[in-house]
C-alpha cells in the first residue's frame, strides 16, 4: 500500500512538469511556423519588388534617365494588342485576316464620352450680354497627328529656326488634332481669334510635378485658390480650321445646323517626355503601375464672335455681336492612336516625289498600298432607333455588295475602309459579318461566275468588267463566300466607328462627314501610300481591259509619266436608279452596258457630269481629305510635288476662264483623272436629270 501511494504521489509531482514540457513544446512548433510563415512572405515580397524595381530602375535615379531606348523599344505603342487584351479592348467585335473593328477608335470614343469636356465663357471685355449658353459646344474626334505632311511640317520649321532640336524626328513634339462642336452656325462670324493648345500632366504631389521636365511647362491653379492642383501643362503651337462652314452658312437648307472645328496642335521639339509615343508610354505605364501621375489630358480653347439677343426679348434687330470663348479637354486615352511612334513617321518620309527608299513611294504598283474610304455610313432615316428597328442595315450602305463586286476585280490587294456614326456600328458590324459569309452566288446571282475560277482570281491583277457575263448560277452547287473570294483577291475591310452624340448627328451635314475627313487623314494617312475618299453609292469603272485602279493610280503618282500632283479629283458620271432597279443585280447590269456599250458611254460623259467628283491623295502630302478637294500645305510638300487644284476648279466658275481657256484646259487635264483612266459612276437613289438614268436609250 506504502509502494503504491509513493508512485500516486510521484505520477502526481510528474504531471505538472509534464504539462509544462507539453505546452513548451507545442508553442516552441507555433513560433517556428509562424517564423517560416513570415520568412517565406518576406523572401516573396523581396522577390515581387525586386522585380518591379529591376524592371522600373529608371525611377530609382535621382536624375531624370532616358525613359526609353530607340533602338530597343517596340516598333508600336500606345494600344498594344497585349494592353488591349488586358484591357478587354477587343473582345467586342473579333476581327480576322478580311474584317478589322477599330476597337481602338471605339475606346477612343467610350473614353471621349466618359472624360472630355466642353464649355464657353465670355471673352475678357466682352461686355456680356444675353445667354451665352445658347451655343452648345460637344467634344468630337481627337486623335495623335499621324499625317506625314505634319511631321515635315514640324521638322522643316524646326531646320528654319536653326533649333535642330527634332533630333531627325527623335524628338519631335507630339501633334494632336481635335474637333468640337458648335451649335447655330448662322449666329456665328466666321472668322477665329487666339487659338491655344496644351497637354497637360496632373500629379500626386507638388514634388513630382516640380521634378517633370523642370523649369519648363506651367503650373495650374485651382480657381479661387493659391495652392495648386498638382499639374504642369506644356503649351503647343495651335491653328483652327473649319473648311466649309461659310459654304454651309450660305445654304438655307442647313438651317439650325451647327458645325464641327478642327484645332491642330504641335508641342515643342526636343524635349523626350513631350513626344506622342513617351505621352502615350505615360498613360499606359505611369498611371497604370506607379503613384507619381493621375491624368493627362489634351485642351483646346479659341475665340469666335456670336450674335446673342437681348434679354427677354424675340427681337433678332435687337441681336449684338459679343466675342466669347470655347474650351475642350480631352482624356489621353481618348486621342492615342494605334502607333503613337512618330519618329518611325520620320525616318520614312519621302525626299522628292519618285523617292523609292521611303515607305510611303512604292516602286511598283504591285507594292502600292491603296485604300478606298467611304462614310461615314448611317441608316438614312436620320432619327431611327436600332434597337426599335431590327431590320435596319445600320451604316452598311444598300450599294456595299455591287460595289465591293467592281473593286474585287480591280483593285486587288486594296483596303475598303467604312466609317459608321457610333450608334449604328454593332448593327453594321453584325450586317457586314453576315455579307461576308454569304455566298457569292447568293449575292450575285447574274454575275458571280466570273469568279469561280480560283487559279484566275490568284493569278489575274485585272478581271475585266467585259468578262461579267450575266449567266445564272446554279445555288445548289457549292460556292465560296464574300469572305473568301475578298481573302483571295487580298482585300480587306476596316470598319471605322466614328463619335456622333444625337445632337451632332441630327444637326450636322451628312451625319458628320466634316469631321471625318480631317479626321481620316489625321490618323491613318500613314499607314498607306496612296487613299481614295468616296461616296457610298459610287462605283469605279475602268476604261481599259488593261490597267488596275492600282496600276493607274500609281503610274498617276509614281510612275515615269506622274502629274507629280498631291492629289487629284475624280471624274464622276451620273446615273440615277430607279426604285424597280434597285437590286444588286440590275445595278451591276447597269454598270457593264453603260461600260460596253461606247454610244451611251460617251453620252454620259458628255451629258452626265453634273458635280464634282471625289478625291485621290498620295499619303505623304495629303492635309486633309475635304470630301471634293484634296487639300495640301504649300511649302512642305515631297520635292517636284504640286497642290494641282486649279484656282477655279468648280464646274460654275470655268466659265470665268473662258479667255485663257487653253491654260485652263491644261491646269483641268493634269488634276482631273481622266476618262481614258477611270471614272466615278455615281449609282444614286435620286434623280438629277432624266436621260442620265440605268438603260435609258439615247
């Protein structure tokens, strides 16, 4: 009994001791996972940062280093296909080797919605009077300044002023253009005062600002308030444009109506953060991945002088001319393009007018980068709902088919690029998808034979329109679709939305054809050699079973016998179709007996030009496509290049050149394309003059 209360009492003793070794043991095991929880965090935040210095170690230096190198950087920036898909950018309309959505422009236009800005106010020493919010002003396009002819524009300027600080285009200042809408044209002088353009960075801290680009650019104060807002703005030479706006003021029936100005903005040279492509790296990098930035932005401002009532009163005698102010502020990601690089812009630029080392001459028509630009397109009933009408074509023009038939036999290896108003481009997307999977006997059922055969369609540049012969083809044998026969003959399509709020739409000309012209030239003029602007419901007709509208175009430009012009005007011939015509196939008709047929053919040449024409413009000396006129820069043109419009160009005003008629005759024949070249057959739903109609018999 003694034996066994000694080890009760020793078990007893035991216990404490072993619950002491117990819990020392199990907090010793917590400590040492805790630590190896914390040592693991800390190596992988080490590592992540590491990283990200190692990949930003410019940013480490107190000195402001070299933010990128030329000769390592990527060949494109701003929207990068990488960024866009990080950015769920084109996820909306897929796009393949035949069709391409814009969705740059698209996030362009969602960003213009989302951020841009425009407002007036009185002009110093206006004297105020009445409202002058009776002038609605909209924000429009804007984009980066890609036109070949502005980057020699800013690099001869530069070589004037004996700066040389472009650095052969390395350093050349970003250029930008912007438009804005103004309401009431008829209550507005014509005639712009003081005109100002800046890009603006705003900051986190005054630190920061202070450290960008020092002692140059200024400070922005917030209203009424001494402290600053933390932005630094860079000012740029600006110039303001509205090309047609006295023609359109002078027409009664634009009554109401406003119009779109243009602001063109160049920043200085020589300073590498004020580049397009470094503006755009800062958009994509900075704000995305560091604290240092929180906004770029594009600003604009000009005076006009409007007429404003007095107050309370109906009376227009009693209207007085005030002097006011428009402002417009764009959000960078708003104006980037897709290829904001612009020294590439440089590097390539053509020294004379047959200069074959530079992108924008090619040496042979084959090499001829061509596109032919329509729109923008919209459903003509100008105030249709999409979503009410679900048969509604949107922007896709009911002439698309018949005339993408004429361009896949001679314009092989072109782009056709459609422009749509924004409320209308789902719908046209999804039309034109379903155009292109539609077979081509099914769109053509008369005429599709002449592209059965696949080695002809490979191997022919030319398939002449005398070899359209009208047989029927049997639908129920197979047959390629639109797709495929545009993907043989390597023609692409570029559908291009373009901003239109409602009130822009409902009260500008043609659904804002006048911003879209400025506007094409501005952000795609680099990417191809030669671009033709046209109408929707036009057709190009060759004269020769020989040449393609490329070989024509490019013997007109480039070749041996070039007019050496910057651009040139159409030829256009009108014929009126009739409503029991208005199908594909007696469109099509239409076209091949007027083209075979030499009596009706010289008719309508004699008797059927009753406007001017479009236009034709070689790239590299283009400054805007103002839908009948290709407009240039005197003084920076390609050497031997010309502006060959004449100076009365107009059908009205010949008749004033009677006494040098020969001169002129001269002056019309090297600017106007011929009838021996091609000419523009104008297929419109309205009639000008009857004998100038489908089959009508001279």
């Amino acid at each position: 009994m003694q034996q066994r209360r000694r080890r009760q009492q020793r078990r007893i003793l035991r216990a404490p001791t072993m619950r002491r070794r117990v819990g020392s043991t199990t907090a010793t095991v917590i400590v040492l996972l805790l630590f190896v929880i914390t040592l693991v965090s800390l190596v992988t935040n080490f590592y992540f940062h590491f990283e990200l210095l190692r990949n930003l170690t410019g940013y480490l230096k107190n000195t402001p280093p070299p933010l990128y190198d030329y000769n390592t950087a990527d060949q494109k920036t701003g929207f990068t296909k990488e960024a866009a898909v990080a950015k769920n950018i084109v996820s909306t309309h897929p796009s393949n080797d035949v069709l391409k959505f814009d969705d740059h422009v698209l996030t362009n236009i969602r960003e213009t919605y989302r951020g841009a800005r425009s407002f007036t106010e009185w002009a110093p020493n206006a004297d105020p009077i009445g409202d002058i919010g009776q002038f609605q002003t909209i924000p429009l396009l804007a984009t980066v300044d890609r036109r070949p002819i502005i980057v020699r524009k800013q690099l001869i300027d530069d070589k004037k002023n004996r700066l040389n600080l472009a650095a052969n285009g390395k350093l050349l200042g970003c250029a930008m253009t912007g438009a804005t809408f103004i309401s009431d044209l008829e209550l507005l002088e014509l005639k712009h005062y003081a005109p100002t353009c800046d890009v603006c960075f705003q900051f986190v801290n005054h630190k920061d600002m202070t450290d960008f680009v020092p002692s140059l650019g200024y400070e922005v104060l917030k209203p009424g308030l001494q402290s600053t807002a933390a932005t630094k703005c860079f000012e740029g030479e600006a110039t303001v444009e509205a090309r047609f706006a006295d023609w359109q003021r002078g027409d009664g029936s634009f009554k109401g109506s406003g119009y779109q100005w243009h602001v063109d903005c160049a920043l200085p040279n020589g300073i590498q953060e004020l580049t397009c492509r470094e503006i755009s790296r800062m958009q994509d990098d900075d704000i995305e991945l560091l604290d240092d930035s929180q906004k770029i932005y594009f600003k604009t401002k000009f005076e006009l002088d409007g007429w404003f009532r007095q107050p309370d009163s109906d009376d227009d005698w009693s209207s007085q001319k005030r002097r006011f102010r428009i402002h417009t502020e764009w959000p960078w990601t708003a104006v980037m393009s897709h290829d904001d690089d612009r020294s590439a812009i440089a590097n390539g630029l053509s020294t004379s007018w047959n200069d074959i080392d530079s992108k924008f001459v090619p040496s042979n028509h084959h090499e001829m980068s061509l596109a032919h630009v329509e729109g923008p397109g919209y459903d003509q009933s100008e105030y249709k709902s999409m979503n009410a009408d679900k048969l509604s074509k949107g922007g896709i023009h009911p002439r698309l088919v018949s005339n993408l038939f004429h361009l896949i036999r001679n314009a092989p290896g072109s782009t056709h690029m459609v422009a749509v108003v924004d409320g209308q481009a789902q719908r046209s997307y999804n039309v034109m998808l379903m155009l292109l999977n539609t077979s081509i006997s099914d769109l053509f059922k008369m005429y599709g034979k002449v592209f059965r055969n696949v080695g002809t369609l490979n191997d022919q540049d030319l398939i002449p329109i005398s070899s359209m012969n009208p047989i029927d083809v049997n639908s129920s044998q197979p047959s390629m679709t639109l797709l495929e026969l545009l993907r043989i003959r390597k023609i692409k399509i570029h559908m291009v939305p373009i901003i239109t709020p409602s009130l822009v739409f409902e009260k500008t000309v043609c659904g804002g054809q006048y911003t879209f012209t400025p506007y094409l030239a501005a952000r795609y003029s680099a990417d191809y050699q030669v671009i033709m602007y046209i109408d929707g419901d036009t057709t190009m007709v060759e004269s020769s079973n020989k040449r393609t509208l490329n070989e024509i175009l490019y013997d007109r430009f480039f070749g041996q016998k070039s007019s050496k012009c910057a651009g040139h005007r159409m030829r256009l011939i009108e014929q009126y179709v009739k409503p029991e015509y208005n199908n594909n196939e007696a469109v099509l008709q239409c076209t091949q007996n007027l083209a075979l047929d030499k009596r009706k053919w010289q008719y309508a040449l004699k008797n059927c030009h009753l406007k001017e024409g479009h236009i034709v413009a070689r790239t590299d000396s283009v400054y805007a496509f103002s839908v009948h006129h290709p407009d240039t820069l005197d003084g920076y043109l390609p050497e031997g290049v010309d502006d060959c419009i004449p100076p009365y160009s107009d059908m009205k005003q010949k008749a004033m050149l009677q006494d040098i008629k020969h001169k002129q005759h001269e002056l019309i024949s090297r600017y106007y394309l011929g009838e021996d070249e091609f000419v523009q057959l104008h297929l419109r739903d309205r009639e000008r003059k009857a004998e100038c109609a489908c089959f009508f018999e001279p």
